[in-house]
C-alpha cells in the first residue's frame, strides 16, 4: 500500500547508465529553476534531470527507473501550483523534462485536429492552429510557459471552459509511456472509440502518477470570424448569473469567457501594479469580462450591445464599457490577468481554487464571508474566477497593513472554513489546479471515500513500484 | 488473471438470503424477456433476476454476491447491440436490473442539470428536461428502451454527438456501487473538478465491468427556438464534408445531425418497408439528413437555404429538401430511423461500428468496397451513420436473391477485410458500441498491447473477485 516505500536514492552508477541510454548531455545535474515552487513556497530535490528527445528514450528511462526503483518527476513547464513537478526528501527522484520534444508532428485541417508533443508550449500550439486556419482555445495565465503535457497531466481549465470545455475534453487521444516502459500508442484523432476504458481520460488529470503523456491529438475549432468584449459592472453575482444566462440564449454557443472579479481584487491590482490601466473609474464590489465570438455575419457586437442594454434596463448591469479595438480588448484582460500577481504582491495567508455549481456561487461568497469573520474580522478576502463554470480563485489575506507571517497560525481554520463551505455546498476543493504534494491531506480528508479506495487501487495496479511521481496525488 | 475462474453457481440458500436482503419481489426467476439478444443472435442464462428499489440495495445486492462469489450482469434496457447485457454458460450469473431506480430526482435549472437514477429510460429523462425548459441531447434510435444507466456504461452515441459529446461528456457525476459493495457518492453537478483521477469518466464506458451505475448526474442544454432539417442528395462523401465545413462556418455551433445514408441503405428501407415514405424520387447513391438549432431570431431557416443554394452552385449536392413543418421533419427522420431494421430485415452476415477520422471516410468506403469484393464480387455493402464523426454502421449482406447462411463462412475474412480497413486508416473497431462479448476477440486482436494490458490491470484492481459482469470487455 506504499509502494514508494521501497525507492532508492539513485547512485552514480544509475546515473551513468541512465546517459549511456539517452546520449550526450540528456542526463545532467539538476538545474535551480527546475527546484523552484513558482511562487517560491519550497524547494524540490532532485539527483539529475533528464531530458530525452523522443518517446523511445523516454520509455527507456522509465524502464531504467523502474528496474531500479527510482522516482521519476515528469515535469512540463513547472508553472504548476499545487507542488505536482517538485519532490522534497529521500530517497531522490530524478525530475524528467518533456522540453526537448517539441514537434508539432501534424495539423490535420480537415479533421480539425493537431498532434503535438508534449514538450510544446501552450502559446506554440496556440500558434500552431493558428497558422492552419483554426482556434486551440485552451488559455491560462502561464500559457507562455506551460507545457502541453504538464497541461493535460494537469486537466488544466482556463478561461474558455464555459465555451470549449477542460484540456480532458480538448483531447482526442494520447500517446503515453507507462510505468513498465511500454508505450500506450493512442494518438488517434477520433470523436467516437468505445474499445475499452477511457484510458486516454484516466491519464489525462493524473498529475503523472499513472504514465508520462509524450504527445498528444488535440481538438481545433473555428476562429472566431467575429468577437466581442466587454467589461461589466454587475450589482451581484446573481445579476451576473441571470445576464450570463440570458447572453447565452441570445448569442447562442458563442460566450467564450465569463469573468468574475471582486472590488477587492481590483483595489490589489491598483495598489500593486498602478501601470495597469483599469476600465471604469470606479471600481464596484463586483466586475465581470465577458468575450463571445462567432463566424462572419452574426453581427455579434450588435447583438452583445443590444443584450446589455436591455440588462441595463433590467437592473442586471450598473455600467458596461464595449471593447471598441483590439488594444481596449488587451487592456480588459490584462486587468484580469494581473489578478494572480497582484494577489502574490499583497501576500496571501491560504489561496484556494474551488468549484461549485454556479448558481451556489453567491452563497458560497456569502457564508465564506461568515466563516472567515468568526476566525477573525479583520481577515481580507479576494475572489475572482471563471463564474459560468462556478469556480473561483479565493484568497485569504492578512488585514491591511499586516503581513501573512503573524496570521500562518490561523491557517488551519482558514482553510477549513473554505472547505467545509465548499463541500457543503455541494463543490470541489480543486477545481483546476489539481492536488499535487500541497492538497494532498485536503484532498484524504474531504474526497469520498469510495473514490479515495479506487484512486489507491488503480495506482498500485498502474504502477506497483510507486515510480511516477512519489508523493503526488497520495502520500508515498 | 482470471478472477472469474472462481465465480460460483448461485444456490438455492444464496437466492433466499438475497432475497432476505433485498425484500419480496426483489428477487425472481429471470424472465425470458432478459435472456434474449435484441437480434435474436443468441440466449443468455442466469440464476435470478434482482429488481432492487434503491441503491443501499444495489450495494447489499453487491456485497452479498462478491461475498458469495457471484457474477453479476448488470441490466438496463438491454437494447446493446455486443452482448454485454446476456452472458452464457456456467457458473450462470445474477442480472442485476435497475428498472425500478426510476426517480428523477432533480431537475436543476439553474446549473443546467439533473439527476436522475440509472432506471430511468431515455425519452423520459428527454422529457424531464424538456419540462424545465432544457434539452438533453443525447437521442439514438432505442431511446424509448434504452435506460440511462445502460447508456452510460456504454457511453453511448447517437446522432447530437457532433455537437452536443458522447455520453461521457453529457454526464458531470455518477453514484456507482463497486464491486466490494461501497458507494461512490460522485453525483456532483461541477464542471470542473480535478481531485483525483477521473473515476467517472473510467466508469463511463466501462460495461458494467468495474461498477454499477445506480444514479447520474447529466448535463442540461438550452432548447433551440429554430430548428432546421434538411434531405440532401450529394454528389460524393467529400462533397458532403465540405458542405459540413461551409454549413458549420455560416450557422456557427448549431449543425447537431449530419446523418449520411448509402442508397443501398434506401433500396433496402423501399423493399422491405414500403410503407416508410422517401423523400426524393430518385434514389442517390448518398443522401445526407442534415439537422440544425439555434436560440430565437437567428433566422436559421434562411441562412441553412442560402448555404444550400450556394452549395448547389458549386456542386456540392445535387438535390435538398428542406422541411417545412414537424410532419415532414417527422417524415426524414423516420427514413433514417429505419434503416437498422431494414437491415435486419435484409438479414446481414456481419455488422461493423466503426470510425474513422472524418477526412478518412471515403478512403475507407473505396478501400472497403475493393476488400470485400475479393472475398466474394456478390456482397453487397449497406453503410450509413454520423459523417460529422467519422461514424459509420457498415453492414455486410449477401447478395440478392441468398440468404446469410450460405456465406457465414465467410464471416472471418469480411470481419478481417472491414477492421484491417478501419484499423489502417487510423480509426475504431468500436465507435460507439462498445465491446460486450461479442467483439471481445476483436478488442484482443485489434486494441494496442499497452491499453489492453493496462485495462486488465484496471480491472483487475477494482473488481478482484471478478463478479462484475463476468466475459464482457475481457475473457472471463
């Protein structure tokens, strides 16, 4: 039941087989930022860092690390924030980086799909679609960072899952390496294929303790022909539910992005990062920025004015600004995506990244409030996130003018007040950003118990050694 | 390896203390009705049937049968097309039927959800939809047999797939009994959610081999205002999948059917069904049902004519019919709706559910022709399916005038000659499917070594005993 219990610290000679296999230069002393949490909360151990260049030397250095019971970390871009790409303690594993594989191997227009490795950063494939024509929707804060593979390990979200749905869903199949050194060749680029268990789903979101994804068949979409953008002030988050709703019956399928933001948040970002221009000088206790898009002829800016209009008049919207140009659109979501930094600046005490189902969203805000204040008053909330699908970035910061250090011993309430309210409205304690190493324990103690047992069970059958990322997802 | 090797006969004391558990009428001879494969193709045998009323009995069912060590097949509305329902042979199992568990037990609006329990059948969770004013749309042609439990754990198709996802994707949590008799409570109604694998996503698609899905929890969708049908004949396969590419671009998201249609396929329906109406005189070689929906004031029915015309002009198709009213709308579907039974009628030596990449689709209606004509110049080919896809039905006949006995001893090679085919072109021996026991030696010979031994494992982790649904997917 613990099978990484057996794992060894690999020695020298290890190591120089391990080179013998991949060649020249493929194995190495581990570099710094390959140890280093994004936001500098811990730092990883590690004895080499392995960096092969196709599949068949992955699947070498995992038969390598399995024969000898050595941990392997699969890492993409590090940009992780649950602590899924870093091991701490003995015995070390050996970090394995995707970086070196970075082909696009093929984009297939006519079955809007692309097959991309795992190395390729999220921008890259972005771009690649791009360039036949077609839209990889998939978007996140760090996509200029972020690695294909770490993506899909991850289940990583984003901002367009309201319209397009989770990197799970983006995916049309896999090819990975799995714990024994075979190679799972599932790369087809089907949209219907009941041979068996969704193995390729299974994967997908196992935080690489179940195989290391090597490449990948991804689904394209259109490119917008026509897209709009707005920023909004909303009187509440049930306003703000009611608008989307509405929105989405007028616009159809074509509401992209639906973005929460808190007054809070905003007063962060102004404090922080006063070069960030905000769009309306007032800043209300709620914001959302809302994106559609849709093929040529729709007249979707129209169409989205007309709706927001009639929301005025409805009393669902205090104030709307419409992106008039493509640099007021950027000026829009750079408010959006300074949020996570501007949060770093201030110094969170607990930082949570829960789901519930929308319409609980407003009673989740509302009896965290109540659970917070009874730990203490002074305590500042900041939440923000993708409310279509009912997840919300929620933050817990020190009282003005306080720092996080002498508020640390308050950590445990803290995070069971947002827990506890979030489980009992029916939610996720990870919405998107997986468990990792961070929320292991939350993750033992709030999951049900059922699922916890198969979790366990289908790790030890996948890999009885425990090689593929110690202490991630479960406890060693 | 072989958990089933240890399954026992149930005796009498082990009925009566099942019954004892389940409460009267709970447990009974197996009726005949249970027994038999929708095609008349062969009988199955079992000890019981048990009809439990809720899922605490469900789980007793569970865990009084892995106690005992007794198979178990779990029944829906046993319309599968692979035998995954029927099992023969000793030791005969328990059929484990959740006709009773037929509560909708909450229909959610807000959230664009509802949760209804695996006995509910699927025009009934259609229309529990429908009364809030929301669409679930997953439709196939035994909708108004088919029980969403069975649906799910054959993550069933159907013509909305190319909108609207697979079964899979239609559905945001189950409650599922496992195989030791614990509950999984994952009856969530989230979006996201990535705390742990994806066990229900595992679940999905699994054939009853790893759970019984007691409950489920599926995703809602707005009713289109505008709906659009339109009876196309077309000139070639490319030519249709270039029109679904122009249709997609012009009307955005909204295309849900794309049903292509071989004229054998209509010969068929004319001779066997004269009754059933056709749309066109003439008969082409392929016809396409084309179904499309969007929210109020899209003009939909214009915009479909005009990229209709525009098609025409370029010679794209060669006829379309575009519906007027519901009764003729009725009148298309009925044609397509027909076709199986025509089939069956006609009599087939062998059925395929295969899928390819979209754009492989005439490459393997050109390269099955030439296959099958070397096996014997007289078969005849009838396909028809979901082009947008890639999923086509493609039976095998013999030819006019003989009958299916005379040939099936050239079953072998026509099954090697279509799956070497599909396989070849990338695509699935199972679109939609699945395997049951009747394409499990095509799973065998056809699924990637890795996957297949990965799912051995699978399975054996999470059902050690090997009590549920003994033979299908995997060999007892």
């Amino acid at each position: 039941m613990a099978p990484s219990a057996d794992l060894v610290d690999p020695d020298a000679g290890f190591l120089a087989a391990l080179e013998a296999t991949l060649g020249p230069g493929a194995v190495s002393p581990p570099e710094q930022r390959y140890l280093e949490e994004p936001r500098g909360l811990y730092a990883g151990e590690a004895a080499a860092l392995l960096r092969p260049r196709d599949t068949a030397a992955v699947a070498a250095a995992v038969r390598l690390c399995s024969e000898a019971r050595v941990g392997i970390v699969p890492y993409g871009g590090g940009t992780g924030l649950v602590g899924g790409q870093l091991r701490t303690g003995r015995p070390r594993p050996v970090i394995l980086s995707l970086e070196r594989m970075k082909a696009v191997r093929r984009v297939d227009a006519a079955d809007a799909a692309m097959t991309v490795e795992a190395g390729v950063i999220l921008v890259e494939a972005q771009a690649a679609a791009e360039r036949a024509g077609l839209l990889f929707p998939l978007s996140l804060a760090s996509e200029g960072s972020a690695r294909i593979g770490g993506v899909l390990a991850t289940n990583a979200g984003g901002i367009t899952v309201l319209r397009y749905g989770n990197a799970r869903e983006l995916c049309l199949g896999i090819e990975a390496v799995l714990a024994d050194g075979s190679v799972f060749n599932g790369l087809s680029a089907l949209r219907k294929d009941n041979t068996g268990y969704d193995l390729k789903g299974l994967l997908v979101g196992s935080e690489g303790t179940l195989g290391v994804i090597t490449a990948a068949s991804l689904r394209l979409f259109p490119r917008p022909a026509e897209t709009a953008t707005a920023w909004l002030a909303v009187p509440s988050i049930a306003a703000a539910l009611e608008l989307l709703g509405r929105l989405r019956e007028a616009l159809g399928d074509a509401v992209s992005a639906y973005e929460l933001m808190h007054g809070t948040g905003l007063a962060f970002v102004a404090e922080t990062m006063p070069e960030v221009a905000q769009p309306l000088a007032e800043r209300p206790l709620w914001s959302v920025l809302i994106e559609a898009g849709t093929g040529a002829g729709f007249g979707l800016a129209g169409r989205l004015e007309a709706g927001l209009e009639a929301a005025w008049g409805d009393g669902l919207i205090d104030d709307a600004l419409v992106a008039q140009n493509a640099a007021q659109r950027a000026a829009f979501w750079r408010v959006r995506e300074s949020m996570s930094e501007a949060n770093r600046r201030i110094g969170a005490i607990s930082s949570h990244d829960i789901s519930v189902p929308p319409s609980r969203v407003a009673a989740f805000v509302e009896q965290g409030r109540a659970a917070l204040e009874a730990v203490d008053p002074g305590l500042r909330i900041n939440c923000f996130g993708h409310l279509g699908d009912g997840n919300l970035h929620y933050n817990v910061f020190p009282p003005a003018g306080r720092n996080r250090a002498e508020y640390m011993a308050l950590l445990p309430r803290i995070r069971a007040g947002v827990y506890d309210n979030c489980v009992g409205l029916g939610g996720s304690i990870s919405a998107e950003h997986g468990i990792g190493r961070m929320r292991r324990d939350d993750l033992a103690r709030y999951l049900d118990p059922a699922k916890l047992a198969a979790i366990r069970a289908i790790k030890t059958a996948l890999d009885p050694r425990g090689i593929l990322n110690p202490g991630a997802l479960l406890p060693d």
